[in-house]
C-alpha cells in the first residue's frame, strides 16, 4: 500500500484523500487524512456526496466562439 492511500478506519476501504489545515507558529499548514466513507455497509458511511463536494461538469464553449467574421 502507498503512503498515499487513505482508507476508511472501520470497513477498510479505500477514501479519497482530504486537506485540512491547522495554525502551526502563527502559520496555515495543511494535513492530508481519509475523506468521508462511501461505502453503504460502512458503520461510518457518510451518504452520498453533496452537490458542494461533486465538481463541477466541464462547460463547454459557445458554439459561436470557434467562427471568425
């Protein structure tokens, strides 16, 4: 397993990885931990994602912005 993976502490699977911060001498610094458990049969399982944790779909451009007049 890489240092990088993050899994969840009950059921074992695997988390994305979230940010944090805590202020160190004065200083911002962030934490890396496990994300919430996805998982429905997890005792920690903490729903489905909010439309604020989802991100956003991929805009696509005008249809006018490809022509030159």
């Amino acid at each position: 397993m890489d240092s990088q993976d993050q899994v969840c502490p009950v059921c074992g699977q695997a988390v994305e990885s979230v940010v944090r911060r805590h202020k160190t001498l004065g200083a911002w610094v962030p934490v890396w931990g496990p994300g919430p458990c996805r998982n429905p049969h997890c005792a920690e399982y903490a729903g489905p994602p909010s439309p604020r944790e989802q991100p956003p779909p991929p805009q696509q451009p005008p249809e006018s912005a490809g022509r030159r007049s």
